[in-house]
C-alpha cells in the first residue's frame, strides 16, 4: 500500500486525489517559466484548475488500472513537486520510467534526491519492481546529478527521444535494478 511519508524538510510526499487540482495549477502556474525548458509545451488550459482536474482524473483512473503512480510533494497544502512512476509494466519485465520536477524555491535542498530514493523504495518493496527507468536532456546535469545519487546508472542515449519545449531533443537513458528477486 503506498502511504504519505516525509521526504526532507517537512516535505510530505503523498498520493495525488482529485481534490489536488487547484494546487497543482497553481503549482504549475508559479513554476510556468522555471519548467518550460524540460517540459513539452503546454497548452493555456493545462495551466487551470480545469486542466489539471482532467489530468488528474486520467492519471488515478491509470493508477487505479496500476499503470501510473502519481506523487505529489506537498509543504502543508503547498505542491512543491511532482513525482511519477509511469509505463509500469508487469510480467518479465517488471519495470516502470520515474518523472519529476520540484518548485523552484525548493532546489538545493536535497528534495528531488530524497523524492527519488523513496519512489525507487517503494517501486521495490511496495510495487514489487525490478527496474526503474529515466530520461534526462543531455545538459539537464542537475537532474544527473540527483540520478547518480539515487544508483542510476546511464545505459544509452536516445537521438530526438521527446519533444521538450517545442523540439524532438536527444535523451540520456538511465536505469536502476531494485533488486534480483525472480518475476514469477
């Protein structure tokens, strides 16, 4: 079962609901500019409460199917940051791809690691995964940085991987094995 823990500095990191959707416009809107160069481009409704109600929606009906786990980082009633674990796949492969940003009055402070380590315990020992899986912009050495720290390794590169801030840009792959426990 995944329940609410503090990540650092008081910083809760919880289950998004439904009811999470004014924060988390209001999140994205504080963050809009800060964002923009690792996101895809957004259209002017994603920045509502109305466009983040529907994402969220679609986000918990996948959660509920166990395709998404969608984090968020609250201090108080304050989104902070983002975490989520997508494209989780059973069977042999027992995998899943982390995302995540934080606001950016909380970089340095050693949130995105903290955030990053307790997904990865939890994608082993609550979700039962063996591998989890990212992507960063060749220059993004902050995001880097925090996936070393968490035991990512880098296993590729991936030429026009995403489209991000309005063009197809080349990602660096990375991967953490959680563990060597059989899938069957």
């Amino acid at each position: 079962m995944i329940r609410p823990v503090t990540v650092t500095g008081g910083v809760i990191m919880r289950l998004a609901t439904e009811q999470d959707a004014e924060a988390l416009a209001a999140a994205y809107l504080r963050n809009r500019d800060h964002l923009k160069r690792w996101e895809p481009r957004r259209s002017e409704g994603f920045f509502t409460f109305a466009g983040q109600a529907e994402g969220l929606k679609g986000q918990l009906q996948a959660h509920g199917r166990g395709q998404v786990v969608p984090w968020l980082l609250c201090d108080g009633e304050r989104v902070v940051g983002r975490m989520t674990l997508s494209n989780i796949v059973r069977g042999p492969w027992l995998s899943a791809d982390v995302g995540y940003w934080i606001d950016a009055e909380y970089n340095g402070r050693g949130l995105a690691t903290a955030a990053v380590h307790e997904v990865c315990r939890q994608a082993d020992q609550e979700i039962g995964l063996h591998r989890v899986a990212a992507s960063t912009l060749l220059d993004n050495a902050a995001s880097q940085s925090v996936l070393r720290k968490c035991g990512f390794e880098p296993y590729g590169t991936a030429p026009n991987y995403l489209e991000i801030d309005g063009r197809w840009q080349h990602h660096l792959l990375w991967q953490r094995i959680l563990n060597d426990r059989p899938a069957f």
